[in-house]
C-alpha cells in the first residue's frame, strides 16, 4: 500500500473530493462572495420570507402557549407524552449528523468532510435549539424551568439525580456547548479571511472582533488545531452519549414499548439516520443555488449515501429485535404492545414508518440512484417523516394503550400541536437561511488543505531535508541573499 | 492599510473572559438572592384592611388568646378566620358606635363577610395543616412573629420552601411545651421555676420535647409528600 501510494502512477479510482480549476484564491473568492455580496439574491429573499412566516408562526404559538398553559395541545392522560417529546426526540436526532461529520470523521481523517462540515454543526446547533424548546414548554410553567438546573434555591431543593430526565438537560446542554464551541472555533480563521477580504469598513470591524486577533501565525495554527482535536475528542462520546440518554428517558420507564435495553444503540443510529437525511435535504438545494458543485461533490453525497444505508440497517434490525423481544418475553402486555402496534388503532402509521424508514431507502444500494439528486432527495423525505413516526410509534402507541384497558384512551393532536411543529421547522430554517447568508458555510481554510498544492510531497521533502534542491525547482533563498 | 484595531485591544479581550466570567455570576448570585428579598417575599410589609383591625390592640393590650378567634387551629388545617359574630360579641357593647367600625356593622346587619386580604397565602400546591403544627409543640410565634406587637398584620417569615424546611430538618431548635403554644414571648426570658426547675434550654428540652410528642424522623419530615400530594 506504502508503494502505492509513493508510486507516481498511483490514482485514486474515487473521484476527488474538491473540483478541478480551483486554486487559493478562488476558493476563498468563491464562498466569501455568498457571504460579502451586497444586498440579496431574489430566490434567498423569496424563501427567507416563507421560512421567516414560519418562525412567526411558531413564536405566536409559544405565546398563547404561555398564556393558556399545555391544555392546548392534544396531550391527555395516558397519553402525556406526544408531540413535544416526539418532536424534541426528533430534532435532536437530527443534529447528531453535524457532530458525527465534524468531531468522528475529523479523528477518522476523512478528508470528505472537510466542505459539509460548518454546515452540517451549524445544522446541529438549530435542530438542539428547536428541540430544547418542547421539554423548555411542556412544564407548563416555563418561567422556572430554572428548577431543572442544580441551582441553590429558595426551595432548598435539587433535581433528582436518579432521574434519566436530569441526565436529559445535563446531555443537550452539553451537547449544545460543545457544538457552539466547536462551531464558532471552526469558524475563527474564515471569520479573518472574510476580515481581509471585505471592502468595507464595519465589515472589516465586524468580522475582526469575530476572528478574535487571528493572524494566521504558525503559533496560531498550532494551537487552532491542538484546540480542535481537543473538542473533537470531547464531542465524538457525545455522538454517542446524547441519544442514549434520550433514550433513557424510555428505557428507564416501566411501560410496554419503551422498557428494552436495545433503544441505546438503536436510538442513535436512528439520530445519525435522520440527521444525514437532513443534512442532504438541505444541501442538495443548497448547493444547486449556489452552485457549490466544486465544493459538495457526488462523492460527498454518495458517502453520505452509505452512511445512511448502514444506519439504516441498523435502525432495521432495532425494529426487527423490539418485535423478537415483545414475543421472547412471553409477557401478555408486551405481546400486546407488539400487536397494538401493528395493527391497533393507529397501526397504518407503523406500515408507513417501515415504509419509510426499511424499505425505499434500500433503493441506495443502486449506484445509479445515489448518483441521482433527485432520488435521493425524496428518499431523504422520506426518512425525515419516517423518523417522526419512528417516534410516535414508541412514545404515543405505548401510552395510549398500557396495562388497565380502562386507562385506555386515544391521542388526537391539536391544530397548536401542528403549528408548534411546523413552526419549528420554519424557524430551523430561518436559521439556515440566515447561516448560509452572514456566515461562510464551507470552511475555506479547509478546503485548501484538499487542493492538490497543498499535499505534501514526501520525495521532496526527503530531498528538502538532504540539502537536495527539488528538481527543477528555484533554488531556496538563504539568508545574506 | 491602517490596523484596525488598537493595540489595547488584546488586553481588553483577555480581560472581557474574566469579567464576562465575574459578571455572570454576579448577576446570578444577584438573581437568586433577590427571591430572597421583601420585594418578592412581602416580609414586614404591612398589608392594608378593609377594617384597620389590630393585633396589637388585642393581642397585646387585651390580652386575648389567639384561640379565641382562631378557634379551629387545634382540629383543622386552617386556623379559621373569625367570623363577624366574633367581633360582634365585644364590639355589640364597646365602641358600637365608632366609625372604623361601621364595615363590622355593616357585614353584621346584611349577614355578609368581611373580605380580608390574606397576609400569610402558601402555594396550592402546598397542603399545610395548622393542626399538626400546634399539637407537635410549634407555638404561634415560632412563625407569625410578635403578633402583639403589629398594629397591621405582616408575615416575619418569607414562607418560602428553605424556611419550612428549616424547622422540618431540625423541629428540636424550635419546638415547645404544648402549654406554652400561644405565648407571645418564647423561649422565656425568666421561666417560671414552677413550671421549669431546671430553666428552658433548646439545646436539652428541644431534643426531649421531639421525643416526647413523638415527632418523625428526618427522612420522614422531610419527604415530598409530607407537604406535596
């Protein structure tokens, strides 16, 4: 393999990761335009306005919300938990894309990351925002939410540390944290390009108190990427820690459906599911608009492909083993959980989930539909809504029908619990459209290290390091020159 | 091109991480101790009446027991307001004629209450009960304060959940005889040798009066439900 690669001959069968004809300067030139041009594009403004409808929609919403208390929503007893949590369960699931791309395939050295990176953790960052709204309003009383914390009180009270529901605030908020930190470092040496590039003088300002002093010195990269390696490692547990605590919040539970030692795993690889679902849905149009084509290649889109095929899978057999366990137990409840699902009173939406979820998605293991955008982004649909009823499925189908049939009662959302949801999406979305205007949403310096300049050569370099001249090279100056 | 920024900036960024630090546990420290306030509180804020009725007058001059009024503070959860016939039995003879009394009259000849404004109002969510307090040696005092001694009513204590669970940590420091229940003044600044040969001292006769009366344990005392259902 050593051979391979030092063999001058040697080409690499996949196609690059960084389209041909571009160099420093029209990377840098390229992204920094979407970020300094002035005043809008039509199509951005065009869907700013709708998305920003959206986000309104969703602030009026919390309002009467506030005002009126949770009766609002469609919750009820059995059924205490549905929409917010699905939907928290959901967004949160979503954001552990952005993490996997920018903390795992950083320690994995896959240099396919490197343009999809900013934007999938700036994804990450508004789906954690979104989905800390539904348990932050769900008490009811958002106003002493501050109670979730282990603040010193007048009530002299703590939060019960044998709660999976206080590892819950402890997980996200962390996970919030870490990905804002990890975010915004990423963000320092192309906050100090944009610093240089832009003509203008409170742009130069602005984006200088971003870039925080950052002069590009060698000092400055040493540290920069000590500090990122540093929060990669910290992050890459976190992949895997914030959805296993979500899924506590289930597991820990004594009701049918939720009680399973396999929602850990299954849990988050459903997050990484949804959330390289997500991450396509908003960079095929993404890139289409702003054709980025040069910057998210086919083999960033066929990667992301793969991955969730084998998500996927996975996902699969979780679905699979919930159904052996529910008979393996041989108890009456989970049997009839099992059954309740599948064909109770909301069994079509189990259908549609494997539908979803199991069995269009299995159309990627043809290469000529993960070269095809537009498959792909109506499968990526389809995962987002199957993931959704992924969620229902557990958390509504195994209140509404527990062990007392006189406790039974049926869930019929509110059209508050609609708007909450889609009002959510129009403010991730906002979100976005602000990031992918104001912020540069590939990193330029990074895709640098990608062009073919900027490989080291180790033949040179051994010959460097010999006091060999490169061949054909100008001479190094030395110092009295 | 000219720098954009002073060289003092430097500075003034490393210095922004620690002030930044510093202010936002100022402000936090400031937040919570502001619960504790009067502001939020309303201790030692006098509440206004529709009749200025006071304690101090007939606490502290008359001499009347709380009991007189309060007469279902030894059987039920609330102490009980008196109801205007309580007023009526005194004030049908003295001062029957005083202006300040004329909402009494007036509630007594159309037969309809006087609206009270609550001074001491706990939370819904907490079910207290007066009873359990005053039979277990916790005298009036120990919460209201020196009734006798306000012309207005006012809380002394800021009824938040650390103040209960103060005394439900450690009732020993503030128990009392059951006998001594009503007294204005306690502990005693010269107990009666009668009634106390060896004197009053918390730290023996607290311990021993818990004991007595059978109090429950910490855990107990201090478990959700006692107080939250």
């Amino acid at each position: 393999m050593a051979d391979a690669v030092k063999n001058q001959d040697y080409v690499d069968p996949r196609p690059p990761v960084v389209g041909p004809g571009l160099d420093f300067r029209s990377i840098t030139q390229k992204i920094a335009d979407i970020v300094l041009m002035r005043g809008f594009k039509k199509g951005w403004v065009f869907g700013f306005a709708i998305v920003f409808l959206g986000s309104i929609m969703l602030f009026n919403t919390i309002a009467y919300l506030v005002l009126k208390g949770v009766g609002i929503w469609g919750n009820n007893i059995p059924v205490g938990w549905a929409f917010d949590i699905i939907n928290f369960v959901w967004w949160i699931g979503i954001g552990h894309a952005g993490t996997l791309i920018s903390a795992i395939l950083l320690l994995l050295r896959q240099s396919w990351r490197n343009s999809i990176n900013r934007f999938a953790e700036a994804m990450t960052l508004f789906a954690v925002a979104c989905a800390g709204m539904f348990p932050a309003l769900h008490t009811g009383r958002p106003w002493v939410d501050y109670w979730l914390f282990p603040i010193p009180n007048t009530m002299q009270m703590w939060p019960n540390f044998r709660s999976p529901l206080m590892w819950d605030v402890f997980a996200v908020t962390t996970y919030f944290t870490v990905s804002l930190l990890f975010w915004f470092m990423g963000l320092i040496p192309d906050f100090a390009s944009l610093r240089d590039t832009a003509k203008k003088k409170w742009q130069k300002i602005l984006f200088g108190i971003l870039a925080m002093g950052w002069r590009g010195d060698a000092k400055h990269w040493h540290r920069y990427e000590t500090a990122y390696l540093l929060l990669a490692g910290l992050s890459t547990p976190l992949v895997l820690s914030v959805h296993s605590v979500v899924s506590f919040d289930f597991a820990t539970g004594i009701v049918p459906g939720w009680h399973t030692t396999i929602f850990p795993p299954y849990f988050v690889a459903g997050a990484i599911y949804a959330g390289f679902a997500m991450v396509l849905t908003l960079a095929i149009p993404v890139r289409k608009y702003y054709h980025l084509e040069d910057f998210i290649t086919l083999r960033h889109i066929r990667n992301c492909c793969k991955v969730m095929l084998a998500t996927g899978l996975i996902v699969a057999y979780g679905y699979l083993m919930e159904q052996f366990f529910s008979w393996y137990s041989s108890s009456t409840y989970e049997m009839f959980m099992m059954k309740n699902r599948m064909f109770g009173p909301y069994g079509y939406m189990y259908w549609i989930l494997i539908l979803c979820n199991i069995l269009i998605p299995q159309l990627l293991w043809w290469k000529k539909m993960r070269d095809n955008l537009a498959v792909i982004f109506i499968i990526c649909m389809f995962i987002n809504v199957g993931m959704w009823l992924e969620r229902f499925v557990i958390i509504v189908m195994s209140l509404n029908r527990d062990f007392t049939p006189s406790a039974w009662y049926m869930y019929r959302p509110t059209i508050f619990d609609f708007t909450m949801f889609f009002g959510t999406v129009g403010f991730f979305l906002t979100c976005m459209f602000l990031f992918i205007r104001f912020v540069p949403m590939i990193p330029i310096f990074e895709m640098k290290t990608l062009l073919p300049e900027a490989q080291v050569d180790e033949k040179k370099v051994e010959d460097l390091e010999n006091g060999k001249a490169p061949v054909g090279a100008t001479p190094l100056p030395q110092f009295g020159d | 091109m000219p720098q954009l920024f002073h060289r003092s900036t430097n500075t003034l960024a490393r210095l922004s991480i620690v002030i930044g630090v510093l202010l936002a546990g100022l402000v936090l420290g400031l937040l919570l101790e502001a619960n504790r306030t009067p502001f939020v509180t309303r201790a030692y804020v006098a509440r206004e009446q529709p009749v200025q009725f006071s304690h101090k007058h007939h606490v502290g001059d008359d001499g009347i027991d709380c009991r007189y009024c309060h007469t279902t503070v030894e059987t039920t959860a609330t102490a009980g307001m008196p109801p205007t016939k309580t007023c009526m039995n005194c004030h049908s003879q003295l001062f029957a004629n005083s202006p300040y009394l004329e909402i009494v009259r007036d509630s007594w000849r159309l037969d309809r209450p006087i609206k009270w404004t609550r001074v001491h109002d706990l939370p819904d969510f907490v079910y207290f009960n007066h009873s359990i307090h005053v039979n277990k040696g916790v005298g009036c005092s120990t919460c209201h304060g020196r009734v006798d001694l306000m012309p207005l009513m006012w809380n002394v204590a800021s009824l938040q959940m650390e103040w209960c669970l103060e005394c439900h940590r450690n009732p020993e420091n503030f128990i009392r005889p059951k006998s001594k229940i009503t007294e204005m003044v306690w502990p005693p600044k010269e107990p009666d040798p009668k009634e106390f040969p060896n004197g009053w001292n918390q730290a023996v006769d607290g311990p021993r009066l818990v004991r007595e009366y059978k109090i429950q344990p910490k855990d107990v005392m201090i478990s959700c439900s006692t107080c939250h259902r």
